[in-house]
C-alpha cells in the first residue's frame, strides 16, 4: 500500500479539494490510504474556540460562528445541492461538538482541548471523502481513532504500537482507497487524544509502519523540503535527496516541514518518504531514504522564532556540574520545557527553551529560589547543518549573537534579533 498525506494547505479552499481529487486521479487510487488535516487555517480556530469556551468568553460565538461558516461555505462551493447527504454528516459531527460542550464538566485544559480539536480533522475527512464519492472516486472513510491507540497523555499522546498494529491491520484492507484523520488517535472508545500541533505527518508514518507500505507522499504547496523555510529566506534550494538521518536531525532542530516523529517509524522499516507539490505533478520534488548523501550538499537553515535562553549559575560561584544540571534537567522535564540547545561552561549552564505549555515563569521562580538565572526573551535560533563561512555571516547579519555554537556538520546562534523600525 501507498499512503499518502494531504495538510491543511492541500484542503484550504475549495479548489485545493479538487485539486486532492486531481492528484489522486494522476497518482492512481487503488491500495491507496489517504490522511488529511484539518482544512487551511482550522486547527487555529478550534484553539481559540477552546480558549473562549474554557475562559467562558465573550469571543465563543465568533470563534464558533467561524468554524461553522468556513465548513457550510466549503459545502456550498463543492456539493450542488443542499439536500445532499453530507450536510447531515456535517451538522451531526458539529451536533457531537456542541453536545461536548454543553455535558463537559472537565476543565482540564489539554483534555478539552484533544475532545474538541480533532473537530477540524472529522469535518475536513468527511467533507473530503463526500466530494470524492461524488466525482466517483469510490472510497472508504476511516475514523481514525479506532486505529491509532494512545495513552492519555493529552496533546502530546504516546503511540501504544502494538495495539495500533492489530488494529489496522484489521481494519485497513489493501484494495481499497481510504480517507482518514490525521493528528488524532484515542486512548479508550470514549476518549479522543492529539498526537501534537502537526502531527498527521507522525500519523502517516505510523499508518505505514503498521501496512507496511511500500511509500509515504506528503503533498505540499512548495516543490519538496527545501534547504530553508522561504518564508524567512528570499533564496532557498529543493533537496532532491535526504537520508533519514539528516531528516531527523533536521527535524530535530526544528525544520517544520516535516514532523519530528515522522521518520523514526519508517527509517525501521525502509519506507521511502516523498515530499511533492500538489500543483505541479511532474516534479518528484524530494526522496527521503536509507543513507543516500545529501543532494545537493548545501547549507541547510532551521529557523526557531519565540525561544527563551535562559543561562543559570550556582549563586554561591560553584561550578556548574553533574548534581545541580541534572536538577536543572529534571525541572525543565518536569514543566515540559523543550531544551533546543544546550551550552555549559564552568559557571554557568545555559539552555535555549520553547514555553509550549506555559509554564516558564513558573520554572523561572522555582529555580531563583537555588540559583541566578539570568533569561532573554523572544530569541531566535537558527540552526545551520553542513555550515559555511557564508551562511554564518548571513545569519549574523540578522541580529546580536548572544550565543554561537559549533560541531562538525552543525552551527547553532542564538539571535536578538534587529527590531525592524517602521
Ligand atoms: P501542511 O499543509 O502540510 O501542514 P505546512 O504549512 O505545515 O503544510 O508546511 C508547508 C510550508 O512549510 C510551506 O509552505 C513552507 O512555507 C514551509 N516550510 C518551512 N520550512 C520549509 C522547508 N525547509 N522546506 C519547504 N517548506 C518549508
Ligand atoms: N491539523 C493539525 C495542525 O494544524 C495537524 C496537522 O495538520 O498536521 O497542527
Ligand atoms: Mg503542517
């Protein structure tokens, strides 16, 4: 089997789900399984309609009045008549959502979050797989959640792999086409989990390992992975060949084209992973596999916005050692704080760190309390493999250096950068 992976961009408007459409009739459609996100922009929304409807807010009725609108309209542009069958799914998953609301008594924030954001997935897969049926390409809607079976760790749930395995394996048959969610898993029939904000990537590669597919195809509006992200880089190159390896180390460091957990399940088992542009089917865009050299060898930039750099040191001018790192690592696990770099001297240790949870001034006061932090907010990282002179100065270029690192493939600076005057 082939399984393919279509992201927000590739559902955003009506036309990119044609578009879907025209890539699978190109590609083929038999033996094919087919994990989609949430359409454009609505993971976003669904956020702030958790935020408004925990905080009680007044913006609930705009947050909610979007999502359903973007949904109806998108139904309206691609179905001709409004007695068609979909509309019913619709409003029975927008009924299921609003039934939550209404009966949740829970206000834990990462458990409502994981009931109501996997919304965005559901609506996107079922409006999808209608449109294809519709057209005539027979297919199989698949609720994802009775495949993928997690912990409830939620947002960040744990894959539980072997039951995952029986289940798809039961479930998924090779001749057929299927359309399912990505992103989302369950921990027990009741209860939905979240796999982390991009995760449908993750959940293409664990649909693969478990069928051993023959290959995974993410389909993107750029031609492939490029050498940097061409939001922030005017000039950027198409990689036509990456190993895992190098994917996962850039992944690692942030490339955000790729999610981090993707390759791991696929490395195991040799699965070939293509990035392709959904506009333009002649190009084969890039091929991530088994130790090929990187194609072109070039410098690579990851770039990370919004981190805090934090440098610690004992206050009693102690060296900064074994016993008080290892307490400084078991606090920042314990607050989930991702430590992107590390860089420790005698007398102090300092870590660059993403508050994905919120939870860093709270890390900040307990650890005051045993040592002198000294902390500089919204810094940028930028990560260079394969580096050069050149790419060095180019970053520097961007702001202060307040932290330079370097080993043998890889540079790492972390930067203040320039306030741009208007
Ligand atoms: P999806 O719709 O699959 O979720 P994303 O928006 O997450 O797509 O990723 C595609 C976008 O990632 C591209 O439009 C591009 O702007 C950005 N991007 C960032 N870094 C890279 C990179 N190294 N190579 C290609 N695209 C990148
Ligand atoms: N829809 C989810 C997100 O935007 C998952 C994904 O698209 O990969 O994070
Ligand atoms: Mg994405």
């Amino acid at each position: 089997m082939r399984v393919f992976k279509f992201g927000g961009a590739s559902v955003k408007d009506a036309e990119a789900v044609r578009n879907v459409a025209r890539v699978l009739q190109h590609e083929g459609i038999d033996n094919t399984l087919v994990v989609i996100s949430a359409m454009g922009k609505m993971t976003n929304a669904f956020e702030r309609l958790i935020a408004a409807y925990l905080e009680k807010s007044d913006d609930f009725d705009a947050a909610y009045g979007h999502i359903e609108q973007f949904h109806l309209q998108m139904l309206e542009e691609l179905f001709a008549t409004d007695t068609h069958e979909v509309y019913a799914s619709v409003n029975q998953l927008l009924g299921r959502l609003n039934g939550f609301m209404s009966t949740n008594t829970e206000s834990n924030y990462n458990y409502v979050y994981d009931q109501m954001v996997g919304y965005g997935e559901l609506l996107s897969t079922t409006i999808v797989s209608a449109y294809l049926a519709d057209i005539g390409i027979h297919n199989q809607w698949l609720d994802v959640r009775t495949c993928i079976q997690t912990d409830a760790n939620f947002r960040d749930a744990k894959v539980d792999w072997k039951a995952t395995e029986r289940a798809i394996q039961e479930t998924v048959k090779s001749d057929q086409l299927y359309i399912t969610q990505g992103f989302i898993g369950s921990s027990d029939v009741e209860t939905t989990t979240s796999l982390g904000r991009e995760g449908s990537d993750y959940t293409a590669g664990i649909f693969a390992y478990c069928l051993n597919a023959k290959s995974v195809t993410i389909w993107k509006d750029v031609e492939g992975v490029l050498n940097a992200d061409p939001r922030v880089f005017t000039e950027t190159q198409l990689l036509k060949n990456i190993s895992y390896a190098e994917a996962v180390e850039m992944a690692f460091y942030g490339a955000s084209v790729i999610h981090p957990k993707t390759i791991q399940p696929l490395e195991k088992k040799d699965i070939p992973l293509y990035v392709r542009s959904f506009d333009d089917l002649t190009k084969m865009g890039t091929k991530v596999s088994k130790g090929v050299e990187l194609d072109p060898l070039v410098a690579c930039f990851i770039v990370k916005k919004n981190q805090t750099l934090i440098s610690i040191a004992a206050k009693d001018f102690s060296f900064m050692v074994e016993d008080n790192i290892s307490h400084v690592f078991k606090k920042l696990h314990d607050y989930k704080l991702k430590v992107n770099l590390i860089q420790n001297s005698a007398l102090s240790f300092s870590v660059c760190v993403e508050d994905k949870f919120n939870t860093f001034e709270d890390f900040s006061k307990e650890l005051e309390a045993s040592y002198a932090i000294k902390s500089y907010k919204e810094v940028t990282l930028y990560t260079i493999r394969h580096f050069n002179d050149t790419a060095i100065n180019d970053i520097k270029a961007r702001g202060r250096a307040i932290i330079r690192q370097i080993n043998t493939e890889t540079a790492q600076l972390v930067i203040q950068e320039k306030v741009q005057s208007s």
